[in-house]
C-alpha cells in the first residue's frame, strides 16, 4: 500500500466514478464508504483501477499496472448487511481491494447502539464476522486507533489515530463557555448594540 510511514488518502462521499477518479488522480489513496453488496464493490473497482480486472498481460509491466498499484483502494463496511455480504464481495473483488476498514460507530448505530465501541453480544460478533472474513481471504484490517489504545491497532497496515472531528469533540465545553460568556456587542459607534458577538471554531 505505501513504502513510506504515512499515506495521503481521501474517503470519498460515495461510490461515483467522478469523487474516486478526482482523489486519485490528486496522487491520494481511497476510502469508499458504505458498501454492502457484490455489485457496489464491483462499481468501486472498476472506477479505481484502469484496464479490465484478471486481464492477460505482458511480462513488462504496463503504465496501467503501475498507476493501479500506486493507490490503495479501501472499503468501509458499515452495517450488517456489508457484513453477511463480506465473504462473497472478497471472493469476487478480493484482488482488488488493498484492506477493509469496519466502521464501529455506523455499524453499532445500525443495530441500535450508541458510541465507537462496546461489549453486547450482537456487536462482538459482527467484530467476529469482520475479522474472521477478512482472515480467510488474506485481506488486511484497518481503521480507528483512538486514545492510545495502540493493542487496537496491532498488524494493521493502515490506522487513524486524529482526526479534526475529535479535536472539535474536545473543544465543545470551550466553545460551549465563549457563547456563554462572550456577551452582546458594546454600542461603540461601529456596529449595532443588539448585534451578539459570532463565536467560530476556527473556519
């Protein structure tokens, strides 16, 4: 996937041929969320790599083998319908697919639960479900590693540890304060006394 420590990568918003062929064509990997059936990781192949899958080739290796093994193309798995449908979408486009990425919050919101992580039984054994298939087909695992919780992330080839989302997640209760206590503008001559100071986080 990358010979170096750390990899450029875009998750795309959906499975259109347009988003994956703009990241990669910026030098970036690819994260394709939501796919659940055959069909859907068939389409994300085909929009990520150039020339026909299994095709005959020569020897020397072509400019559209070396531009396929340029990206990683990940998928996210995200309820349990991806789930029951992992086995056959690796048989068909296993080749294809540099590693899968379960997302734990999409997933546990699918069947009825909250947060990243958890012990009831039905969500344990979609972990199980994932890891197993993935297992079988020599596919490797990746995701989130959050809070230093490094064993979580032991021989996977590509791991999250920050994000801006998370940083903002911290920042509530300051923002939470600045709203609180940043009070109406002062009339100054310069602007309206009604008019409440904005609060950003950032942007």
């Amino acid at each position: 996937m990358s010979e170096g420590r750390t990899m450029p990568f875009v998750r795309v918003p959906g499975h259109d041929h347009a988003s994956i062929g703009y990241a990669l064509d910026a030098g970036a990997s690819v994260v394709v969320p939501q796919v659940e059936t055959v069909e859907q990781a068939r389409h994300v192949v085909s929009a990520a790599k150039f020339g026909a899958a299994n095709m005959a080739v020569d020897p020397t290796r072509t400019l559209w083998e070396n531009q396929n093994d340029q990206a990683a193309v990940i998928i996210q798995i995200e309820n349990e319908e991806g789930l029951r449908n992992l086995d056959a979408i690796l048989t068909a486009v296993g080749d294809q697919i540099d590693a899968v990425w379960l997302g734990s919050l999409d997933t546990r919101v699918s069947i009825g639960l909250d947060g990243f992580s958890g012990p009831e039984p039905r969500f344990l054994e979609a972990v199980d479900l994932y890891r197993e298939t993935l297992k079988k087909h020599h596919v490797p695992q990746c995701g989130m590693c959050l809070g230093g919780n490094w064993a979580s992330a032991a021989n996977k080839p590509f791991v999250i540890v920050a994000g801006d989302f998370f940083a903002l997640l911290g920042d509530i209760a300051l923002i939470k304060g600045a709203r609180e206590n940043l009070g109406p503008l002062s009339a100054n001559g310069k602007g309206d006394a009604k008019k409440e100071t904005g609060v950003a986080n950032g942007d």
